[in-house]
C-alpha cells in the first residue's frame, strides 16, 4: 500500500483506503479497481493523494471503521446545518453514533491515524470529526470512564457548532478580518455553548467543551481569559487536539505539518498555552508516523507504515533484499524508523 499524489496513480490500482464526501457518504470503497474514470473523477473534486495499492489484498483497518467514520460525519454535519437554519436541536444522532465510536475505541489498541486525503472547502465537519475521535483516544488513554468520554467526545465533536451562528461572509473571508470581525468570531465559543447548554440527553459538560475551546493556560485565551484550574479538563484535552488538527490538515495559511512537528510545535507552547500533561496524553494517541507515511530505517533501507498501535509500528520495505516483505517494529526493536521522508 502507498499514499500517492493523484498524477502517480495508474488505471488498475485498488483503492486502499475509502473515500468519504463531506456529508459523510462512501464515495469509493475500500479494495475497488480505480479506473480512468474514477481518477478522473477524484481529480475534479480536488483529492491530490490516494492510498493505494497493487493487489486487491485485505487492507488492515485499525481504529474507527470506515462505516461508524460515514456516520459520524452525516450526524455531525446534520446538526451543525441545523444550527445555521435556527432550527431546534435534535443531538439524538450524533449521541447514538458516539456510542459505536466509544466500542470500537475501547476495544481497540488504537492510535489516531487519519491522513488528510483530501482538500475540502469547507474543512469544518472533517475537522470536527477528527478532534472528536483524538479527544476520544485521548479520554481513553487518560482512563476515564465510558460515560466521561462519550461527554468528551460529543464536546469535541460539536466544539465548533458555534460557527454556525457567525456570517459566512465572516467565516468563509481569506485573508486578514478586521478587528470588528475578528471580535465577532470570538464569540462562536459561546454560540456553541448556549445551542448546547439544556438540550436533551446531552451533559452540560459539552456544553462546557465548546465555551472553552479556546481558553489557553495563561488566560490568553477567549472568550472569558480563564486559566489553569478554571478550565474544565475536558476542554484541556479538546484544546490540544484541535490545535494539532489544525496544524496537520493544512488548514491554516501556514504549511501543513506533519504529526512530530505539530507535537514539538505544542510542546514549545506549554506549559503557557497547554498543560504538558495534556500534549503528553496527546503524544501517546496519536501515531508519530501515520499509516502511509514513507519512512527511513536505521538499516537504511526505506518502508512503508501500514499498520500503527502503541504497542508496534508495521512496516513494508519498499527497498533492500527484503522488498515487499511485512515487519513490525517494537520499541526495544533494533530496527527503528529514522525520520518520516514522506
Ligand atoms: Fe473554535
């Protein structure tokens, strides 16, 4: 398997990860044959890399499947359009679909592992999804429990629902705003919180999770400047992994980062901006080197992630006498990844 830019993929290869559209449906399986058409097709809508592979062989899944991804992504998207059509809430699907998510973390060595594939408009439900399956893992890995992450999760999934009530002249505007809209953006925190706050069967401690998104340690942070034990720690965990998200997904005016650099750009940031506890809790859920990622061995020779838990890294070398051959990596291994080349 191998994450190609688009202009490298021949007829004939097979899909080996899915295709989702921003409303969460299944635009190409997993193991389909990509035809001339299909490429071409991918290509209009922007995609510019693809996992792939030769075979049609049983691609490994770790991690939140494609289908419980699918439907995280229509129910999210669901009440978030609701909100910008002033409509009365119904969270129902989203806490359902939570549900499935907390099973599958729960039963699962699992390390966050989504590469970006594609170059959406509108990054917001994608982004929403991605910070809500981080703090998941993240929720995990801290230990709470099963009812403490799913109020996490259903937090980190709608922490942006803010938004909704700020003009997409606002929202959707390139380049700098003006003060004016600036102050107006700032507010989307307490939006999100008053569409939240008193909805049926959700915890007012999502509620709390989208108030304090973007509070910061030193109370640098909006929209109240609260600090250190003022903030919930479910908006700690929160914090971090939207600003890792937003690092790694390109979609800040800077460069994309890859994972190891967002963590040392975090890092540099605590303990004014995060608590280092949390960009520690956030390193241990996330994969340094992403399922895709081409990397360099200590042996020289160069491989392909295709399978990350905390326990080991899977690999395939794509050189050397061992070429094509499946290893994992463990942490006492001899053989150890260098540095990610792409
Ligand atoms: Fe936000």
């Amino acid at each position: 398997m191998r994450y190609l830019p688009l202009d490298e993929i021949e007829e004939g290869m097979f899909l080996a990860r899915s295709v989702f559209g921003e409303d969460g449906r299944t635009l190409l399986a997993r193991g389909v044959k990509l035809t001339k058409n299909y490429l071409r097709e991918l290509k209009t809508m922007d995609y510019t890399h693809l996992f792939v592979g030769d075979r049609p062989e049983e691609f490994e899944e770790n991690g939140i499947s494609d289908q419980t991804y699918s439907q995280v992504l229509s129910s999210v998207r669901e009440v978030f359009l609701n909100a910008a059509k002033n409509q009365n809430l119904d969270f129902k699907e989203v806490l359902a679909v939570v549900d499935f998510m907390v099973d599958e973390v729960l039963n699962e060595d699992v390390m966050y592992n989504i590469v970006e594939i594609s170059k959406h408009d509108n990054y917001t439900y994608l982004h929403s999804v991605k910070v809500g399956i981080i703090a998941m893992i993240m929720g995990k890995n801290m230990g709470l429990t099963r009812k403490q992450i799913k109020e996490l999760t259903m937090g980190a999934l709608l922490h942006d629902i803010g938004k909704m009530c700020i003009e997409n002249s606002i929202l959707e505007k390139k380049g700098h705003l003006t003060y004016q809209e600036y102050e107006m953006m700032r507010l989307h925190p307490k939006y999100g919180f008053e569409l939240m706050r008193g909805a049926p069967g959700l915890s007012l401690l999502s509620a709390h999770v989208a108030y304090q998104h973007h509070e910061r340690e030193d109370g640098s942070g909006y929209p109240r400047g609260l600090n250190g034990d003022q903030i919930h720690l479910y908006a700690k965990i929160v914090m971090v992994a939207d600003s890792y998200d937003a690092m790694t997904s390109g979609r800040s005016y800077r460069r994309t980062l890859w994972s190891h650099e967002a963590l040392a750009e975090l890092t540099a940031d605590a303990p004014e901006k995060y608590e280092p506890k949390m960009i520690k809790l956030l390193a241990q859920s996330v994969a340094l080197y992403p399922v895709g990622s081409v990397v360099l061995l200590n042996n020289l020779e160069v491989g392909l992630v295709t399978n990350v838990t905390r326990e080991r890294v899977k690999i395939e070398f794509l050189t050397g006498t061992d070429k094509g051959k499946r290893i994992a990596l463990k942490a006492n291994g001899l053989l150890k990844i260098v540095r990610r080349l792409s």
